[in-house]
C-alpha cells in the first residue's frame, strides 16, 4: 500500500484528536490537588455549609422517573422537526399520518403514565 497526502493526513487528525482528548485527562491528573478530606471531600452546595451526610439523604424515585420521562419526551419531539422541514416538499398525505400516528403514541405514553399514577407527587417527603 502506498501512503498519500490523504493517508498522512488522516493519521495526523487520528493523533491530535487523540492527544487532544488524553491531554486534559493527563494534566487534570497531574496538575490537581492531592489532598484529601477535610472541604475536600464534601459535596459542594453554593458555598453553603451542607447539612448531614451525603449518604443519609433518600431522595424519592420521582424525581428519576420525571427526569427520565422528559428525556424520552425531549428526544421524541426532537423527531418532529426533520417531518417539519421535509413536509413541504412531500406529496400526499402519507407523512402527515405518520406523524399523527407518532403523537398518538406518544399521548398514549402520557395517558398511561397518568393511570399508573406517576406524575402524583407525594405530599410529604421523608428522608
């Protein structure tokens, strides 16, 4: 095999990018502090002081289940904007009931999350 311009210069953009992304990895651990303990170790909350230990504290599933529920929502809207700039210049009626047929399952999703109960949020949370 013959090595090209085009071969060089693919195997020097394989380099940079790899010291480009080793190179922060290997001054974060050659440059960061070595102490331990003390403020070190704490979690930090807006230069406030925190309260209690970062272990004892039980948050509820809820707060999971949302973040994991508008994640799933973010991205599947996220599809509804290639069907936005390619309907125009579709024919027929085809793409417009795909894209019916895509929001009924998502509203589907909310109706069946709603009778499961999950965006009831509990009136009291004990930690």
């Amino acid at each position: 095999m013959v090595f090209s311009w085009l071969n060089v210069a693919i195997l020097l953009a394989l380099i940079f990018g790899f010291l480009f992304a080793a190179g922060p990895l290997l001054g974060g651990v050659l440059l960061a502090p070595k102490s331990r303990g003390g403020a070190m170790g704490l979690p930090y909350e807006c230069g406030a002081v925190p309260h209690g230990s970062p272990h004892s504290i039980r948050f509820s599933i809820n707060y999971a289940i949302y973040a994991l529920l508008f994640l799933a929502f973010d991205v599947d809207v996220l599809y509804l904007f290639p069907v936005a700039t390619y309907f125009p210049d579709s024919a027929g009626w085809w793409p417009l009931i795909k894209l019916i047929i895509f929001i009924v399952v998502l509203a589907l999703g909310c109706v069946y999350f709603w009778k499961k109960g999950v965006f009831e949020w509990p009136r009291k949370i004990h930690f």
